[in-house]
C-alpha cells in the first residue's frame, strides 16, 4: 500500500492522498533506500502546492528531512520538471 502512497504524492491529485491517508496504514515517515521520503517525492514529481501542504500540515511529514545526498524539499522543488 505504501507504493500506492508514494505515486499518489507525485501525482497531482490531493483526493487520492487524503483517500490513502485515512482508509489505509500508512507509515508517514518511511524512506526509500536512498533516504526520500513521500513529501521529497511530492516536491520533485508535481507542481501542486496543495499536495505538499496537506503532506506538512495535516499528516505531518517532517519538512526538514533530508536524503542520503542532504537533499531537502526545497532542492527537490528547485528541480521539478
């Protein structure tokens, strides 16, 4: 289900996170192998400011966590497509 979560967060639509979030057991604070969690995945993959401020205002992702690079979500967005 976690999968689920993740291409949510790079997607574009805040109504299949906020779905996920509620109905399912999602650890909010997992990482990939490479140390990014769901809000650095939010930043990089999508343009929807919405999606990144449910992530940090409702369910609480940590906004200073930082990938194995020291990557945060402030690098992330600078690099969005």
């Amino acid at each position: 289900m976690e999968d689920c979560f993740l291409i949510a967060c790079s997607n574009n639509d805040i109504n299949v996170i906020s779905y996920l979030a509620k109905n399912s057991e999602i650890y909010i604070n997992s990482e990939t192998s490479k140390g990014a969690n769901y809000l650095l995945y939010a930043c990089a993959e999508n343009i929807n400011l919405s999606v990144v401020q449910y992530l940090i205002e409702v369910l609480k992702v940590d906004k200073n966590h930082k990938d194995i690079y020291g990557l945060n979500c402030l690098m992330y967005a600078c690099q969005c497509r």
